[in-house]
C-alpha cells in the first residue's frame, strides 16, 4: 500500500475532522470510531462496509471522515471506493480515478490471482490511503461476486489494520449485500429527516436475509443537542 505522507492542511479536503478537529461534529466521528472498536470486541472487525438505505444519505462523507479518525488514532486504514456505480471518494480526496478497485478486479482475473500492487492513493493524512473505483464496469455485481474479488480481498486484508469499503445503497443495487456477506460488518447509515422508517427497515431486511452481521447504524443530518454545545 502507497504510504501517506502528511500535505498541508490547505490541500486537504474540507472533511470536518480535518478541518475542524475540535468540533462537536468531529467528535461525533471520534465517538462512531470508539463505538465501531468496542462492538469488535469478542469478533474483531477488520474489513467493515459502509452503506445506506437510499441514495443522498451521507455515507460517502462519513466513511471518509470516519477512516480519517481510525488514522488519527495510529490505525493503518485503507478507504476503498466499491461503489461502482457512483463513485464518490475519489472526489471527495481529490484522486485520479484511472486506476483503482476495477483495475484491480480486471488484473487478478486475467492473472487468475490477485494483483501484486494496490494502487491506493495516499490522502495527505498519515496512514490512511485510499482506493478508488477506478473506471466504472459494466457489470458491479458480477464483479462483487467473482472469484477475483474473492482473491482481491485477501490482498486487501493484509495491507492495513483495517480496510473500510464505501458501497452503494442497499435499496437501489444489491452491490452492498452481495459485498457485505463478505466482511466483517456493515454500518448502516440512514439520514434524519430524510430516510423513511419503512426504507430502514427493508434495508435491514434484505441485509438480513443473506446473513450480513449489521454492527450498528450511523444518523446523518441529525440536529445537535444544545447540551452538547455547553459542554
């Protein structure tokens, strides 16, 4: 894996636990991350999908700020951009897009192995690197369940302490549950006073059904108590 090394704070992007470190919004994150790492307790998570129930709910900016606090706690963290639909991490980073996730896939395929390389990117922050999508495919979901996605991550697995995955949501493609049956855990991320309660829970219910271990759900776009604010 590329190994980051630290930019000045202006080339970073606007991602508020860089920009704003001390912010009651960054340690929201702090306190998702410090959640994520007590729920691994009696079954370590190393590999952990972040997905929502529909499009628009926040989950590639959370991911993105939550690999940033795994870093910041002296993690190795690789971000992985599986959302081979609509990307979203490589702009959020400000990456080149041309090599990632699907070259990947392509090369073990035709090597019938995984890639020996892994074209992360680093991201300015000390050991977090990311991986984009790299050019969108024709078929995610067959890719997600090929043999070489298997082999790709077993690559992946022993690169970082641990391997976040942006997926797409789970009511709109079956990317994230066909991806999510092979990890660790899964995040469900649903937006305050956007998603319905019924789309939550058809979303947990189709992750459900193919046995993905749902560790908790994050709520984006939440109002701020004013007793935080005090604090």
């Amino acid at each position: 894996m590329t190994t980051a090394h630290p930019l000045p704070t202006s080339t970073l992007p606007p991602l508020v636990t860089i920009a704003d470190p001390q912010s009651a919004a960054a340690e929201a994150y702090r306190t998702l991350r410090t959640n994520i790492l007590f729920s691994a307790v009696d079954q370590p998570i190393h590999m952990l999908t972040v997905t929502s129930a529909q499009v628009d709910d926040g989950k590639s900016t959370l991911l993105a700020n939550l690999a940033v606090t795994l870093a910041q706690s002296g993690h190795t963290t690789l971000l992985v951009d599986a959302d081979l639909r609509r990307p979203a991490q490589h702009t959020i980073w400000q990456l080149t897009n041309d090599r990632g996730l699907s070259t990947m896939l392509i090369e073990a395929a035709h090597a019938d192995q995984a890639a020996a390389s892994i074209p992360a990117q680093p991201t300015g922050v000390d050991k977090l690197s990311v991986l984009t999508s790299g050019p969108l495919p024709p078929n995610p979901a067959d890719l997600l369940l090929s043999d070489a996605m298997t082999a790709v991550l077993l690559t992946l697995r022993g690169h970082a302490d641990y391997v976040l995955f942006d997926a797409p949501p789970v009511l709109a493609v079956t990317d994230a549950a066909v991806l999510a049956s092979r990890m660790d855990g899964l995040l469900l991320v649903i937006k305050a006073g956007a998603t319905r309660r019924d789309q939550a829970e058809r979303a947990r219910d189709a992750l459900q059904r193919v046995h993905v271990r749902i560790i908790g759900v994050a709520l984006t776009n939440a109002p701020r108590d004013s007793a935080d604010r005090k604090y």
